[in-house]
C-alpha cells in the first residue's frame, strides 16, 4: 500500500511538472542587506547575510519555497576595552525557514515563510601588545520566526535563471524584545 501511495505520488509529480516549458525546481544563492526594526534597532545596527534558497513550482502561481540564511549584525553595544584589551560585539543569526510563493504575473510575487531562527552574541576580542585576537560565543538560541514580503523577478536565460530582487519583513519572537527586521534580498537563482 505505501508503495503505491509513493508511485502515484511521484506520477503526481510527472503529470504536474511535464505543463511547464522549463523545470519546476530552482535553486540559487540570495545576498541580503539587513536593517534591524523596532526595539532590535537599539541593539544593532544594519548588517549582511547569505543564503541558499529552493522552491518547487506546482502551478505557475503557486511554488513552496525552503531557505537558509546566515547573517551577522554589528551591535550598538560600546566597544568596551580593559587590560589593553578592547571587545567588539556582534549578533549572528542562522535562518531555516519554509513557505508558499504566490506569483501575480511572471514578473511579480509575494512569498510567507515560518520556521526557526537561531542567534548568538558573539564577542571578537582585541589584543593591542600582542596584534592578536580571540573570539567568544555565546551558545545558539532559538527563536520562532515569521517572513512575509513581495518582489520583483526578471529572467536571465530564457528558462535556465532568473534574478529576483524582494524586501522581506522578518518577525522573530524573543524573550524580552522581538529580533524583527527587514531583508533586502538580490537572488540568482538557476532552473534544475
């Protein structure tokens, strides 16, 4: 029985996929600009982040989308220095998030994600006699996140890439303040 359930599944999948005149999966590379909002705002200030994305068209409207990110923000947090020694302060963020893609035209889309975000303060600290450096973590923390956003796409090779500029809102649920924020995302993405 699961077998079968697995084969017409995968038919499915055939049927849906051969309506397209080019692949339903892409995969790409995103770079991201990343501007703190709220109360985040008073802890740090606008940083950069990379990350990996997918998605799978199931109709030319509508695709689920998978994404991972990485990025660093720098902190408002005063360097500090003792002992000849100075402390900068960072907060870094790894995304993992899932979601729908809804495409109005070809050119035109609007996308919701949810998943985990996981963050740390991290402390790179500075030893003027000797040059050198060391660095101190805290232990990752995760947060529940919320995305929403739309964007422009254009296609690059007639159904090989596409280049996709979007501004996505990030809402990241924390303990005393919320980690909220607003991605400006360049993505090339390449049809598989």
């Amino acid at each position: 029985m699961k077998n079968r359930i697995i084969f017409t599944f995968i038919i499915g999948l055939l049927i849906v996929s051969s309506n397209y005149a080019q692949s339903p999966f892409r995969l790409g590379a995103s770079f991201l600009v990343i501007s703190p909002s709220g109360n985040y705002t008073k802890l740090a200030k606008t940083g950069i982040g990379g990350s990996i994305d997918a998605d799978y068209s199931f109709t030319p409207e509508w695709s689920i989308l998978l994404s991972s990110t990485y990025s660093n923000l720098t902190s408002k947090i005063p360097q500090i220095g003792v002992d000849s020694k100075a402390i900068d302060f960072s907060i870094k963020t790894t995304d993992i998030l899932a979601g729908v893609r809804y495409n109005f035209n070809y050119s035109f889309f609007t996308l919701a994600k949810s998943g985990v975000s996981y963050m740390k303060l991290h402390a790179n600290i500075y030893d003027s006699p000797s040059s050198s450096t060391d660095e101190v973590s805290s232990d990752y923390e995760p947060y529940f996140t919320v995305s929403f956003g739309g964007g422009y796409r254009y296609n690059l090779a007639e159904d090989r890439s596409d280049f996709e500029l979007s501004v996505i809102y990030n809402y990241v649920e924390g303990d005393v303040i919320d980690f909220n924020t607003f991605n400006f995302k360049a993505s090339l993405l390449v049809y598989l």
